[in-house]
C-alpha cells in the first residue's frame, strides 16, 4: 500500500473540485458585520446565501478582535450536496485588522466610528496548509491596509487568483507531511498544561462535549488543532466535521488486508489510524460564535470540540460542556463525574508524560519556544509528535490484546505466554471501559484486525507500578519548575548574613560587659592601693577588704543595669530571628505556599507544653493505615497547589473525588490517581500514598503549609529570656569577683 499515492488520492477525491475563496467581512456601525466582497466565486453569485452560511460574518469577526491589532480566527462551514457532489466540509480563515478611519484617503459616508475594522478570508477544502496560508494572508491584509483605501481590492484579487492556480498544479501535495503542522505548537501545548496533556488527549478519544475559552482567538484555535494533530492522519481526514449530520468517512471507510511494515502510511492505516472523533453525532468548530450555540445544544450533537471568546459561555458551562479548558487562567474543569473518573490517569501515564514534559522543560527557549535549545531532535515538536504515535499504538494494540483475553478466557491453548497480566489496564480501567462505549471505538474495532497485538507489542512505554522514583523525579520536576532551589539558596544566604552580624552585635556586647566589669575591678584596686598608702603615712592600720574596699552595693546597680541592656538587646535580637523564621513562606514572602487538605485547631498558646499540642491534634490511633500516609494525604508535591497559592500560573482548586464537601461540579480538574494494581494510590498532584513499606519524606521548611508551621514553631519556639535572672547572675559574678582579697 502506498502511503502517498493513498493521500494524493483522497485530497482529490475530498476536494470534489472545490476552488478556494476569498471574501471580505466588515463591520458596519448600525448592521454589524457583514460579508463586503467575493473573489473566486461566479459574477453575480453569493457563495454565502447559496451555502446557507448566514454566520460567516461572526465567525471571521470575532468577539474581542477589536482588542488587538492582528488576529486570527478559524472555522468550519458545512457545505450541502449539490449537482450529485456530496456534502462536505469547508474550512476558513480570517485576518482582521483595524485602521484609524481619519488615515483613509477617502473616507465613505457610511463610516461614523473612529476606526475602520475588516476581515480578509479565506475558504478551503483542507486546513493542511493553513500555517504556510497564515503567513501569506497576514502579508496580503497588511498590504491592503496600508493602501488606505479599501475600494482598491486588486490585491486581494491575485491573492485568491493564486490560490486557485496552486490548487489546479497540485503544489503542496508532495510536502504535506512536512508543511501540515506548522504553526501548531504542541512544545507550548506541553509546557503549558504539562501532565493534563495526556488528560486532554485521552479525553478527545472518549468524545465528550469539550469547550475551550480563550481570549486570544488565535491561540484558541491553534490549541485546539495542536490536540487533534497529534492523532495520526486526522488532519487529513476532517471532511465530516463541520457538521453532526455527515458521516462520509466511515461510509467510505474499507477494512485494510495487507501490510507493508516498512511504509508507515501502510501501518497506521493497517493499525486503525487515524480514529475518527467526528463522525456521525460530533462537531469541530475552532472557533464557535454565540450564534451557533443552537447547534450545540441539538439533540443529534452528541459531541464535540468547540472554542469560543465571550465570557457569556463561562457562565453556562455545565450546560454546553462536560469538560472546560480556560486558556486565560490554564485551568481544567471537569463538570461530568464519569468523565472525571475515566481521565484518572494511571502511574504508567503519568510517568510517560512526566519524562515528555521534563523533555520540553529542558530544552525550553523563551526567544523560541517552537524549537528546542540544544537544536537536537529530543524535545522538538516531530520528538513530541512521535511519542504520543507510540503510545497510541501500544494503547489500541494493548486494547486488542485484551479483548482477546476477555474472549479466550476458558481457553487454555489460547494463553499468551509472552504478555504479562493485562497490558491494557496500564492505560486506566476506567478509561478503557468508556472508550469502548464511544463512537470512534466502535469503528475503529469493526474496520481492524483482532490480531492488531503480532503487529505492535501489547505494552505501555512506561509499564509498571509507582516507584520511589518517579516521586523524586516528580519533587526535584517541582522544585526546579518554581525555582525552589535558587529561592532556598538566596534565603540561606541571607540568613546566614544575619546570623553572622548577630553573632558579631552579640559578641560586641559581651567584650563591653567584660571590659567593664575589668574597669571597674581595677578602679577599686587602686582605691584599696591608695587607702593603704594613705594608712601608711598616717600609721593607722590598714583597712580591711570588707571596710574599705568596693562598694558592693553600687556595684550591684551598676552590673544590673549593664546585665537588663545586654539581656533586652538579646531577647529583641532573639525576637526578631523568631519573626523570621515564622515569616519564612508567608504570604509575604515570594515562596509558593501550597495549601493542606487537613485543617488543624489553632495552635495553643507558648504557655503549653509540647505534649499538651501534640494531644490536641486530630487522633489517628483508631486510623489502620501507617502514620506515614498522613504527610502523603496532603498536596505537598503539587505543581497546581503550589499556583493556586501564589506560584505561577495553573490549576486553581484541588477536589478529592472521595471528599465529602466536593460539589457536584467541581470548579476545577484535579484528581487522584488509583492503581489498584500495584497496591498503591497516586494523587493527581504527585503524591503518594504507599500502603508498605512506609515512606518519609521530609520538605524544607520553606515549603511547609502555614498550618504545619505554626504547629513546628509552637513545639520548638524559644523561651523568653528572663531579664532579672540574668542581670542577677551578673551581679552574683561581680560580686564573686570583687570579693576576693587584693593582696598588696
């Protein structure tokens, strides 16, 4: 079978000698938007009223362009059957732009507002090309603009005239595989949502109402083509996507009978691939205006992937989505409980995914985020691409394999000796079992072989249970991601600086009390030195220590007021290190904070022993489980905690799907991780919960949760100093000093 040869074939057979057009949309100040111009299309023809596509204004126009000065908007149009062609879909493409309406060289009537908005577009059969198509209509509405006058359309004219010529000669075919993804980024893709990645790819398998909301058109749409791309061949293939009602591909669609392994066009197709999301029942529209939610809420849509820009939508999303993707806050929300329990992933996804994303994070370039900063292939976006064909094929090939275990179950002689367990249940059992009652499933198992397992080997790239490496791997991805390393040495840094002056002011203080106290020992000698002298001359008898010598009682004073100044310099000093160190990844401080499922009382007052607040804790000794799993409950090790409370960017609640306060529809995606296989539960943040051996691991303080903090420093806070005793002990060794006799 020859790859190329089959997808020359099909462009031309879906392309049903459709020309593509170009059309201009404006805004008008009292109509709204409205289609101004057609090029390509017969004289005197209306491509718009004869394809019933009275929403092609608001699709090229979209909601909030006017925010920006170049932006991008893609659609789908259905075309109807006509003239024995078959209805298919269309695919379009608008750059809008804006331009201040006193810069016009002549200014129409009709134009009252203060700036003139309009929309270049184009309509084609494929969106194959529609990141080459990007560039070159951006250069050509650029250029019409800058003309200042927009009755002059002549540029416009080739453009499409252009268009028609390349698709009559047949260029691009040849360079399809190269050129068809460009412009979708699935290194931002990846970066952005890092392990939910994989949530978002599973979940378009299971063909569930999907929104995306952006408020950057563009981005809106590519997200969404980046997703789908890295399905093999399903850019090729979206012909029935533009409406519910077409289901062409599986008409069409014939069992493969031979395999050419060293054609990988002839493996894919021989695999099942591409696995068609938008069939009979389903919907694809990058970018879906208000107008079209009709469609959305019909009975025969059964899903779907749509994106739109209004906010309106965020406020009726249980309704038009089982699945929210906020692109301006990056968070997921998943308001279907079946839905959320399928996309648990297992310890083997999340493994995988760990090691693309930290691929991504390592070769990450802020000035080219598109390309890998080593230039090398590991990390690129073919790298990316190709993984996720890897682990698609060892997902269908698992699936097959486990289907014929179900069905040889009682057979002995049908045993495969080779397979271990069941690979499938590596990729989620909750997710195979809702994947097998989806639309794509049910083509994809009648059109393909049951032996699919002798092709590809039956395994998961990461197969295996949770090991205390991917923890380590997991903290050190955290810790390196937040920059936690870097913030802990500038903290210890400075610290450090401030120990050392404390101990230097400290230092300082007890010299002056010494050098004092020598003073004024020295003093009373010479006082005790010029009584005798003066007992000498006199011939009376010397003076005893006691008679003549210091005055204790001064000396009392005096010791006690240098003693009270050295001890209050000393609590303040004691003090202030207290403060910082209950400061250290408070709210003020720049640190994340990452908030603890468990709510402790408030901590007693200083006044109580340690014994009294470890008592006041809640009691685990009725809980079977080891003491251990308590710091695991907690999300410590979760990237999307960790931005909830002040970190970058991400998901902003964490709900347990066990809790009993979580809602019916949850704000935001965030899941435990069950794997029941290995004995051991893996939360969706990272942490683990591992029933034997128990395991401790202890974080830096810097990162504990306020709660936890303020119960160390309750058990571990210095005591006050004690100002009277210690100006007494002071005195005492004045005292002590000043006692003894003073030999001549």
């Amino acid at each position: 079978m020859d790859s190329k040869h089959t997808n020359t074939e099909a462009a031309a057979t879906g392309s049903n000698g459709f020309t593509p057009l170009v059309t201009v949309v404006g805004f008008h100040h009292a109509r709204g938007p409205e289609v101004e111009n057609w090029f390509g299309a017969p004289e005197g023809s209306d491509p718009a009223v004869d394809h019933d596509w009275p929403l092609l204004p608001f699709m090229a126009l979209s909601d909030g362009a006017h925010a920006a000065s170049e932006d991008f908007s893609y659609f789908t149009l259905l075309r109807p059957a006509r003239d024995n062609v078959p209805a298919t879909s269309l695919f379009g493409i608008s750059c809008t732009r804006q331009l201040d309406a006193s810069s016009l060289i002549n200014r129409p009537a009709d134009v009252t507002r203060s700036t003139v908005q309009k929309a270049v577009v184009v309509i084609a059969d494929s969106p194959q090309f529609f990141g080459m198509l990007r560039e070159r209509l951006s250069v050509v509405t650029t250029a019409w603009f800058a003309q200042r006058e927009f009755t002059d359309t002549e540029i416009l004219k080739r453009f499409q005239e252009s268009l028609q010529d390349e698709k009559e000669r047949g260029v691009g075919l040849a360079e399809e595989d190269r050129e068809e993804y460009l412009g979708m980024s699935l290194r931002e893709l990846v970066r952005e949502f890092r392990w939910q990645t994989l949530v978002l790819f599973k979940c378009c398998l299971l063909q569930p109402k999907m929104l995306f909301f952006g408020s950057r058109c563009e981005r809106l749409c590519m997200m969404q083509f980046s997703l789908i791309s890295l399905i093999p061949g399903l850019i090729r293939n979206l012909q029935d996507c533009a409406d519910p009602e077409l289901d062409s591909y599986e008409r069409h669609l014939v069992k493969p009978t031979s395999l050419k392994t060293s054609d990988r066009g002839s493996l894919l197709s021989y695999m099942g691939l591409p696995l068609q999301i938008f069939g009979k029942g389903s919907l694809f529209g990058p970018y879906t205006p208000l107008q079209q939610l009709d469609i959305l809420a019909d009975y025969g849509t059964k899903s779907y992937i749509v994106g739109s820009t209004n906010s309106l939508l965020l406020q009726q999303k249980d309704r038009y989505s089982d699945i929210l993707i906020n692109l301006d806050e990056s968070t997921i929300n998943i308001t279907s409980s079946s839905l959320r329990a399928a996309l648990t992933l297992s310890a083997a996804d999340r493994r995988w995914m760990d090691f693309l994303t930290q691929s991504v994070n390592d070769t990450w370039d802020d000035a080219n985020p598109g390309r890998p900063k080593t230039m090398g292939y590991v990390g690129s976006e073919e790298f990316i691409r190709l993984q996720f064909e890897e682990y698609l094929l060892s997902l269908i090939s698992s699936v097959k394999c486990h289907n014929y275990l179900v069905h040889n179950a009682h057979n002995p002689r049908a045993m495969l000796p080779e397979v271990e367990g069941d690979p499938a249940m590596d990729f989620g059992h909750d997710w195979i079992e809702a994947w097998t009652r989806s639309e794509n499933y049910r083509i994809w198992e009648r059109n393909t072989d049951s032996h699919l397992f002798d092709i590809v080997p039956p395994k998961h790239p990461c197969a295996g249970g949770l090991t205390i490496d991917d923890v380590q791997r997991r903290i050190a991805e955290q810790v390196k991601e937040f920059h936690l390393d870097e913030r802990f040495n500038v903290g210890k840094e400075v610290l450090g600086r401030n120990i050392a002056a404390g101990k230097e002011k400290a230092s300082t203080v007890f010299n002056k009390i010494y050098a004092d106290m020598e003073a004024y020992k020295e003093s009373q000698k010479q006082k005790h030195e010029a009584a005798r002298r003066e007992a000498e001359r006199n011939g009376t008898p010397l003076p005893s220590p006691g008679f003549a010598g210091p005055d204790l009682n001064g000396a009392k004073k005096t010791a006690q007021s240098v003693g009270s100044k050295a001890g209050a310099y000393l609590g303040s000093w004691g003090t202030w290190m207290g403060e910082k160190k209950a400061g250290w990844g408070s709210s003020r401080s720049t640190l994340p904070k990452i908030t603890q499922k468990e709510n402790y009382p408030t901590p007693p007052s200083s006044t109580k022993n340690e014994k009294s607040i470890d008592s006041s804790r809640p009691s685990t000794k009725d809980d079977n489980r080891p003491r251990t799993q308590e710091s695991y409950q907690e999300s410590l090790f979760d990237a999307e905690a960790v931005e909830a409370n002040g970190g970058a960017p991400g998901v902003k609640e964490i709900l347990s799907p066990t809790s009993s306060h979580q809602p019916p529809h949850p704000a935001k995606f965030h899941e435990e991780l069950d794997d029941e296989s290995t004995n051991k539960n893996v939360h969706a943040n990272g942490s683990t919960k591992v029933a034997s051996p128990p395991t401790k691991i202890v974080l830096p303080a810097a990162i504990v949760a306020p709660e936890s903090r303020q119960w160390a420093e309750a058990s571990i806070s210095p005591k006050k100093v004690d100002h009277d005793a210690r100006s007494g002990a002071v005195a005492r060794a004045v005292e002590d000093a000043t006692a003894t006799p003073i030999s001549p």
